[in-house]
C-alpha cells in the first residue's frame, strides 16, 4: 500500500507560498518535505527563458523518490509539500490524483497582475531573465500572463477532485488577516493552531536580489545531495538551527523596483478580467479587489 501523502501545495506562484509552507512547518503536527518544492509531478520544468519547454526528469523517477523527501517527518504527523509549478503544468492534476485521489489541495492566488510582475522581478533579481523591461518580458514570455489564468487551471483539479478536497486562499487576505486565514489553512488539514504564531517571524514575498548564483546552486545541490542520500531529517534539522535563513540572508541584497506603469496594468486587466470573473463563478465569492487599479 502506498504511503499517505496529505496535503499538496499547488501554486502560485509568487503568491505567499513560501510564507505559508514555513508556518505550516512550524506545527507540530505537520511536516514539510525537504525540499519544499519537489516538483514531480509537473511535466515540465520553470517555463521561462532558457527553462522554457524542457521535461522535468523528477517526473519520471519511481514514488519511492518522492516519498524519500518526508523521511525527516514523525510518527503522526502530516506530510505534505508545496510546488508552485503544480497548478500551472497541465500534467500535475492527473498526476497527483493517480498518486493520492484523496489528497487536499492548497491554492493561494493573488491579482494575476501583480503576480506577474513580482515574478518578472523574481527573475531579473535570480538572472534568470535579461536586463529587459516588463512589457517586452511580456511579449517575449507567455507565463507571465498564462500563469494568472487561475480558473483555466483550477477547473483542471475540480474535474478530477471534489470541490471539498480544494481550499483556495487568497493573498491579499493573507496579507490583511494572517491569523484567520491561517486558522481557516489548519482547520482544513483537520489540525488545531495550538500556540498563537508570530507571524511577523514569516517573510511573504520578500524582495531580494541573489548576490551569488554559485552559491546559491551550492547550497542547492548539497540539499538535494543529502536528500537524496535519504538525509531528509539532516536537512530539516539545518533549518530548524537557522542555517537556511542564514545563508539566505547572506546571499540576499533588497530588490527595489519601481510601480508597475499604469497603462500596462490596464492592458494585463484587460486580459485577465474574464478569467476573473469566471474565478468568482467557480468559487463563489467576490474578487474585485483585483480590478481596482494600482491595488
């Protein structure tokens, strides 16, 4: 019988996922993958610039890869992860349902605008991206807009899951009301929030630029070197010590960058508004904080 697997975080991304995945490992009762983004269920690889259209080679390796990355959890705990990538790869809804059919879902999404231009910045932050501006990063790579089509790829996981296997946050929420929202996140996984959380502790995306790629793939490489030699639990151990955060902020500068121009987040609404709409259909509430301009 394969191991349970309880809960998958499916996107998106540059929408608190990190935020959320380090609180939820702050429970007791809770473990987070090492790393927290597998990403084996997506077909494809990051879909931007030199990434763009190459096969994920994790996606064809056996469970037993997969569940080697929970070997740090306890007895009792939950185990869950939280791929960004997941809710945008059109492959990962039937993937994860022939894994685990009974897994719950967690969704954070924000005004698909903003998201794109945070993840634009990501990228010239991480030199994934050239020295371009956003509105010719736009033309150049279709994520930046595909990936805000939230209901286009939600109504890939409604039709294979039950509505009450999804829950769908929403990040300007998280923002605001940390605390009920987090509270609403625990009840769902059918925990309790025991201890009242600091959740000033908890970056949500912070801007950052990588002042070193080497040693940012170094530290990469030795995570996934330990994990890989089924050292899960030593990795969570150097996180738990503070290591991670260390050499984050080592190797982080603050990435400043100016509002995005109004006219081209007029022409992104213009795109998004139907799918928006169509997102409040699908999940019965109100979204039009989105719509407001330079929100």
């Amino acid at each position: 019988m394969t191991e349970a697997i309880d809960f998958i975080g499916i996107g998106a991304a540059r929408c608190g996922t990190s935020w959320i995945a380090n609180i939820l490992r702050s429970h007791p009762k809770i473990c987070v993958s090492e790393p927290k983004e597998i990403r084996y269920f997506n077909r494809y690889v990051l879909p931007v610039s030199k990434a763009k259209g190459k096969v994920n080679s994790n996606c064809d390796r056996d469970l037993a890869w997969y569940l080697d990355r929970f070997r740090h959890a306890r007895e009792g705990q939950l185990r869950g992860e939280y791929s960004p990538i997941y809710l945008y790869d059109e492959a990962a809804a039937s993937a994860i349902k022939s894994c685990f059919p009974d897994v719950k879902l967690i969704a954070c999404l924000r005004n698909p605008a903003d998201r794109a231009y945070s993840h634009y910045w990501l990228h010239r932050g991480s030199s994934v991206l050239g020295n371009i501006a956003f509105e010719r990063a736009l033309q150049q790579e279709e994520a930046y807009v595909g990936m805000g089509l939230y209901a286009k790829q939600l109504k890939r996981y409604l039709a294979r899951f039950d509505r009450d296997q999804l829950l769908v946050l929403i990040f300007e929420e998280l923002i605001r009301n940390p605390a009920i929202e987090m509270r609403r996140l625990f009840e769902f996984l059918g925990v309790t929030l025991e201890l009242e959380l600091d959740f000033s502790r908890y970056g949500i995306n912070q801007r950052a630029k990588v002042r070193s790629r080497a040693l940012k793939r170094a530290a990469f490489s030795v995570s996934w070197l330990l994990v890989n030699a089924r050292l899960s639990m030593v990795v969570d151990w150097f996180r738990k010590m503070g290591v991670h955060t260390l050499l984050t902020s080592i190797n982080s500068a603050p990435l400043r960058y100016p509002p995005m121009a109004e006219a081209t987040r007029l022409r992104l609404m213009e795109i998004f508004n139907e799918d928006i709409a169509e997102l409040e259909n699908l999940l019965e509430r109100d979204l039009s904080q989105w719509r407001v301009l330079g929100a």
